[in-house]
C-alpha cells in the first residue's frame, strides 16, 4: 500500500509537471485528477487517510503550478468532496455519485475565486467546462485503476469483501446447499465477529466474511460433521477415534484449497486454518485414549496443522466459532449457562496459548466476551411453549383431542 501511494503522488506530480510546460491558453490543469487519487485513498484505505493524502497532494500540486494556492484551493475542496462520497461505499457503481460532487466542488471554487479576482464570465465558462470533464472522467478513472491496483498489488478492498459477501457467491452457496447446518453455523458467527470487531476496533467486515468463509472446506463430505446430519444417526459412533479425527481435520485443508481454487484473497484464506489454530480435537483424542491407552495414542495425530490467529480478527473468529457451537450444545441455555460456558471457552484458547501471535489485550477478551453474551443469549434464549406443542410435535392432531 506504500508503494502504491508513492506511484499516485509521483504519477500526479508528473502530470503537473507536464501540463506546466504545455504552452495553450486553456486552463487544462483542470485536467489533473486529483479527486480520482482521493477517492482510491479512500477506498483502498480509509476516509482519514484519503483526507490527509488529498491536503497533501493539493499541496504539491499548488508548488509545482508556482505556489498556485488559488488551484491548491480548488483541489482541496473538490477532493475532500469526493472523499465523503466513497467514505462508506457499499458497491462499485456508488462511485459514480461523485460526479456531482466533484463538479459541486469546482464549480463553487472557480465561482468565489472568480468573482474575487473579477475573472470574465468568458474565462469561468471555459474552467467550468474543463471541471466537468474533471468531475466526469475521475469517477470512471477510479473504477478503472481501483480494479487494477487491487489486481496489481493484491489488496482486498472493502469493496472486495462486500462482494464477497454476497450469498450469491459460488462457495457460499455451496455452503448453503450442501452443508446447511455448517451454514447457519456460519451466518451466526459472522453476526458475533461483526459486533465484536466492533467492540474493539477490528475490521468488522473483514471479521464477518471471515466467518462466513471459515469452513467452507466441510463441504467436501458434510455429513461428517454433526451439524449437517438431519437424522439422529451419527457416522462416527461407527468409525474409530483416528478415522474421524482424519475427516474432522482435514477440512481445513480442503477448505484452502477451495479457497484458492476460487481464488479469495489471502485475507479470508487465514481466517481457515486460524479458527482452529493448533488446538486439539479432544472429543476423539480423549475416545481414542479411551479405547487404545494413552500410551499409544499420538496427541499430534488430533491436533490441528495451525497457524495459530496473528490478528484481531482471526482471533474473534475462533473465539466465536467455539463459543457459538458451545453455546448451541447447552438443552436449556440461560444468561448464566451462556457466560459460564464463554468463560469456559476464553480460558481454555488463553492456557493453550492459541491467543499469544494475536495483538489483542485482555480489555479486548473483556470487551468480547460482553458482545458474545449479548448475541448467544438473544440467539438461544429460551422461548415459552405454546398450548399442546408436545402433542404437536409428536404428530398428534389438535382437532382429534379436543
């Protein structure tokens, strides 16, 4: 991302310099697209890093035209117009609103400084019409280069990760159709790591579609996972502790794989093998000590190929994802239930030192734990029984008893 601000103000710079030894009496450096580069700042970054590149290349812009502060002015202001408009862009095509910003922007500044310098009505009709095409051509510049720099340097916009979550998306719907309970799973996390992002002040998208994507790999064979068997048989209780330890890890691997097949960015790849960092799947390592001895059961063998989480929201997505499937595993959950067992799971990711790559404080662990108990109580509270339920759930017509 350094790189690509020095290539954007070098590339301004060098426009500015050019247009400066072009001898037309037109006022062409209206043809400096100063508002395309802030609103790729903006987008690529965030809109206090677009506000401060904009002041910044205003800035150099003005020196290289002989201190021209009138033009540094007017790029400022249509620049910073154009920040505000893509600040909290939810698709593509919302770039193109800025047209009538930018344009707003120009046509006031060429209108004050106009009139204070009593610039002919001749003279302000020509740097309107060179402004328009300024305000018209920066939008479609943006989308064009947006594209290529994320392209170019493999940077995953807000952008990107909107369009990823669109549950239209190949793999999700995969998701959807062939593991729906893995699914739903999914959607849930993404609401925990969402606010709990939030709370501590991670990348909440990131963190949501990190969790929307997180096990994809159970689509390969999601039978194998309890959540996706409809019926009450479980194919474990037939397949010894090792077999089933296989079928539970390795997606994971099958999960990256589908995520490169794809070719997601490497963002939402990490969220994959993170989740799980190098815990331990110890239902079937304890069966396995159970049933073999201790002696001759390899802790490695149920262990989890890692990494272990390096950033907030990796971590928020394997603290959600075990304390939701905890969570989902009480008969009869209440407040304390619920906080008792994310206290559990908080505990338990902090001794196993699943948590120590991660840049999190434990004002950040205190902070989530808040944002889960709020969501996995309201998610799985309990709800009042309504008259003869039993009966009908058991298929007993309500017509026949009474």
């Amino acid at each position: 991302k350094i790189v690509l601000i020095s290539i954007i103000v070098v590339f301004v710079s060098f426009v500015t310099y050019l247009i400066n030894h072009i001898t037309i009496k037109a006022p062409i450096q209206f043809l400096i697209f100063v508002p395309a580069a802030s609103m790729i700042f903006t987008i690529v970054f965030d809109s206090r890093v677009g506000f401060y590149l904009t002041v910044i290349l205003s800035l150099i812009v003005g020196a290289l035209r002989g201190n021209d502060y009138t033009f540094m002015a007017m790029n400022f202001i249509a620049g910073g117009l154009s920040v505000y408009t893509v600040r909290d862009i939810k698709n593509r095509t919302q770039i193109f609103r800025s047209f009538l910003f930018i344009l707003l922007g120009y046509t006031a500044s060429i209108l004050a400084f106009g009139f204070e310098r009593f610039a002919p009505a001749e003279t302000m009709m020509v740097e309107f019409a060179f402004a328009a095409s300024n305000a018209l051509i920066s939008p479609v510049l943006t989308y064009g280069l947006l594209i290529f720099f994320e392209r170019l340097f493999n940077i995953t916009t807000d952008l990107t990760l909107l369009e990823l979550s669109n549950f239209d998306r190949p793999l999700l719907r995969e998701l959807a159709r062939k593991a729906p309970g893995t699914f739903n799973h999914s959607m849930t996390m993404g609401t925990i790591a969402e606010a709990a992002a939030e709370k501590i002040g991670a990348n909440s998208l990131l963190a949501r579609v990190g969790a929307y994507y997180h096990d994809i790999g159970k689509t390969m064979e999601p039978q194998g996972f309890v959540e996706n068997q409809m019926n009450s048989q479980n194919l474990h209780e037939n397949l010894p502790p090792e077999e089933s330890a296989h079928l539970i890890l390795k997606h994971v691997n099958e999960g990256i794989e589908l995520a490169k097949q794809h070719k997601l960015p490497q963002e939402l790849i990490d969220f994959i093998p993170m989740h799980h960092g190098t815990t331990v799947s110890n239902y079937f390592y304890e069966k396995a000590k159970n049933l073999y001895g201790e002696e001759k059961v390899k802790i490695d063998d149920y262990k989890y190929p890692g990494p272990k989480p390096d950033s907030k929201e990796t971590a928020i997505v394997m603290l959600a994802d075990g304390c939701e499937s905890a969570v989902r595993s009480i008969s009869e959950p209440d407040a304390s239930k619920v906080e008792n067992m994310i206290n559990n799971i908080f505990n338990s990711r902090l001794k196993e030192g699943q948590l120590d790559e991660a840049p999190i404080t434990f004002r950040d662990i205190s902070k989530m734990k808040e944002a889960f108990l709020s969501i996995l109580i309201s998610q799985h509270h309990r709800r009042i029984k309504y008259p003869k339920q039993e009966d009908i759930e058991q298929g007993i017509s309500s017509e026949k008893n009474d």
